[in-house]
C-alpha cells in the first residue's frame, strides 16, 4: 500500500503548531535585578485560554500514528514476524533521539550545578527543556500495546474506541467525585487511545467513504465539549493551567475526549481537499522535509527559547513592554520569527548528530541477533517511569541533579537496544511503514 501523504501531513503539522504554542504562550520578563521570570500566560490573561482550541492538535498526531502503525504491523503480522521484534524498532525511534537529548541536557544541568547557579533558575531551565515529554511515556506504552490493540480492532473494529471512551468517562467520573487522583492516570492511555484506535479504524474504511461518521464525530464531539465547559465543571484551556482544577490534561478529562472526537470528524472531512492539495509538488516538497525532522523539532523547540533569552534578555537588549499590553503583543510577530531563525540554526547544527543516531537505528535493526524477550519489556517498563518523571518535574526539580530518573533511562533505552530476532521483520523487498514522530534523516519516507 502506498503512504497516504494526508497522514504524513498531520504529524508534521501537529509538531509544527506544538512549537508554535509553545513559544507563543512563553513569556519572558526581565526583572529589576537582571533576573529572568516566565509569568504563566494562559494564567495571567485568562481569554487566552480560548487560543488552546487551536494549538491541542494531538489528537490528530495519535490518529495519524495509529493509522500508521496499524499498516506497519499488518505487514509484519503477515510475513510472520513477532510482536517484540516490531515493538522494538517502534520504540527505538522516540527512544534513541529522546535518550541523547536527555543525556545532553542533564550534562549541562550537572556542569550548571556545579558551578553554582542559582537553584530556581536551573530548576525552571529544566522543566522548560522537559516540558514536552509528557507525550513520550503515553505514545511508548500505546506503541507497546499496538498488537493486542490490533487484535481488538480486528475482532470488535469501531466498538474499541466506544469502549475505551466509556471506560474513560468513568474514570474521569471517578477522578472529580470521588477523588481518587489515581484512577485518572488511566485516562493518559485511555482518552489518547482512542484517537490512537480510530486511526486503525480510519486506515481499514472503518470512518471514511459514504459514511456519515465524520460529520456526526465533530458535531456530536463539538457539542459535548461546548456542554462540559459551559454546563459542566471543565475549562475551555485544554492546556494545563497552573492552579486551575478540575483541568483538561492532567489527566485528559471527559471535556478532552469530546475535543479528541471533534477534532477527528474535522480531520476526516477535511481529508479529500487536503489530499488533493498535497499531490501538488510545490506542496509536498514543503511538508516532507518538516516530517523528517519533526523527532528533532519536537525534542529541541525549547532550545532557541534558552538562547534568545540569554542572548536579548539578560543582557537587556529586547524591548520590554508591559507583559500582556498591545506593544508586548505586537511583538510576538518577531518574538516568533526570531525563534525560528533561531530553530534552524539548531537544526543545521544537529544533523551530524541526526546522521550518527541514523546509524545506530540501522546497526541495532531487530534482525541483528537472538535476545531475551524479558530485555525489551522491562527496559520499556524503565524508561517509561524515566520519562514520565521528567515530563512532571523537569530534568533538574528543585535545582539539582536527578541521578535515579537518568540512570533509569540509560539502563531502560540500553536494555531495548540488544538486539532482537532475525524473524522480527520482512524481507527488506516489502516495504515498511514504521515511522513514528517522523523518518530518522537520510531514510527515505
């Protein structure tokens, strides 16, 4: 089966307006002391809590991935090969490029605290650099579970998401009445699993065709949403705001999952024009490099922040209205623009390092030779609690070095990089969609 570029497009423009949010909403200001604060935008001036409709486009990431990785163990599934061998690879993608990033930065939190900087600043500067990691851990354990996932789908098609949106709901229910925190966790799997899920059901027909089905998810997903945030107790912001509760992602509450199923209806309405326009090639030669690079994009966006910072603001040179005021909008525009600049520099200065982790994929492929199945699972196990304690705390809580969460990553990644069984993968003849934030550079998509 030949890719579907509409799928392709939706990855890269949900990394594309991540980055964008992101640095939209990052606000800096300079105080009397030279020092750096960063006020909490969708906090401070509450209406822009209203932009976050816009800029909560994983829901379409999560649909796009399931759509893709439903073709990808198809194939496997048929030619024969195991469930470990597949999860492997999948998992090495996020893991491989996720692990050096944090290796990178924990260095340079350790040389900080070495030398004495100041506590606060490095403990920010930290959960700045690990504020996007909250998408790691949940897309890792999804990844994991894809076989037995695919297998429900196969059975029971459209009835799993059903499913796991009302198991969801009980569970959000159980979260804002009876107040056991915990049980939310479970919506982290559940609310993205199912756009996860209704990516296998749009790739096998399942929402598409002469279907009414997309037209009724974004209306009946975009009413449930308007009555949770209207008549219900959930905000509109579907961004974490600190201090506001109950909230809409931590965990994803009942008022995500109707956003989640309004989002998706657009996405499959909007798919025969936006197919349409990416069979232009001007138009396709503008995506694909973005999805190439989106792993990179993703993990490093924070990065340009850090720079502008210290090249404009600490040395006083960034005109500094009042925080929220018409001129401080106005400059937003630049703000933006300087960043991008900025993320290309990165960019440009990471593809040896890009080249290098597309060697170490290749080197460690599942056909490489026998392991213990008991490798994979626990190492995943491992750098999913690694990962999920950056993604809340940062990579320097409270100031300091944390040296259990980066020895689990390191031990976790280093158990799923043994090598897997040869019968892990078909014949290099049969092509493979195994893409997951986006190509490794230099590999053809």
């Amino acid at each position: 089966m030949s890719r579907d570029r509409y799928v392709d497009f939706l990855r890269a423009w949900a990394i594309v307006l991540v980055v964008l949010g992101h640095w939209l909403i990052t606000a800096l200001v300079r105080g009397p002391g030279g020092e750096i604060t960063a006020p909490e935008l969708l906090a401070t001036i509450h209406w822009t809590q209203w932009l976050t409709l816009g800029f909560q486009i994983m829901p379409l990431f999560f649909l796009a991935g399931g759509h893709a990785a439903g073709g990808s163990w198809s194939r496997v599934r048929a030619s024969g090969g195991t469930a470990g061998g597949w999860v492997r690879r999948r998992a090495l993608r996020l893991l491989l490029p996720a692990a050096v990033y944090s290796a990178l930065v924990l260095l340079a939190v350790g040389i900080c605290s070495a030398v004495g900087v100041d506590p606060d600043t490095l403990a920010l500067v930290g959960w700045a650099m690990g504020m996007q990691f909250w998408f790691l851990p949940v897309y890792l354990l999804l990844s994991a579970l894809t076989p037995a996932l695919h297998a429900a789908h196969r059975r029971w098609g459209a009835l799993v998401p059903l499913a796991m949106g009302a198991v969801a709901l009980a569970a959000d229910t159980l979260v804002e009445t009876a107040r056991t925190p915990y049980v939310g966790l479970l919506n982290y799997v559940l609310v993205w699993g199912v756009a996860y899920q209704l990516g296998f059901c749009w790739r096998d027909g399942l929402l598409t065709g002469r279907r009414p089905v997309p037209a009724v998810m974004a209306a009946a997903g975009g009413l449930a949403f308007a009555a949770l945030i209207t008549v219900g107790p959930f905000p509109v912001s579907l961004i974490l705001v600190t201090g506001q509760s109950p909230g809409n992602t931590d965990p994803p509450s009942a008022a995500m999952l109707a956003w989640v199923v309004a989002e998706i209806g657009l996405c499959l309405l909007a798919g025969p024009a936006m197919r349409r326009l990416l069979d232009r090639a001007r138009v396709w030669r503008l995506v694909r490099p973005v999805g190439g690079a989106s792993m990179t994009l993703y993990l490093w966006h924070m990065l340009p922040v850090l720079v502008v910072a210290a090249v404009f603001y600490l040395t006083g040179l960034a005109p500094e209205p009042a925080f929220g005021s018409a001129a401080w909008w106005e400059l937003r525009a630049p703000w933006l623009l300087v960043l991008g600049v900025a993320m290309a520099g990165v960019l440009l200065a990471l593809r040896p390092l890009e080249h290098w982790l597309t060697l170490l994929y290749e080197r460690t492929r599942p056909d490489a030779g026998p392991r213990r199945s008991w490798a994979l699972w626990f190492g995943l196990a491992v750098s999913v609690a690694a990962l999920s304690r950056f993604a809340v705390h940062g990579f320097a809580y409270d100031g300091r070095f944390p040296p259990l969460p980066a020895l689990g990553l390191a031990l976790g990644t280093t158990l799923v990089t043994v090598p897997g069984p040869k019968a892990a993968y078909p014949s290099p003849d049969k092509p493979v969609d195994d893409t997951t934030l986006g190509a490794p550079a230099g590999r053809p998509t």
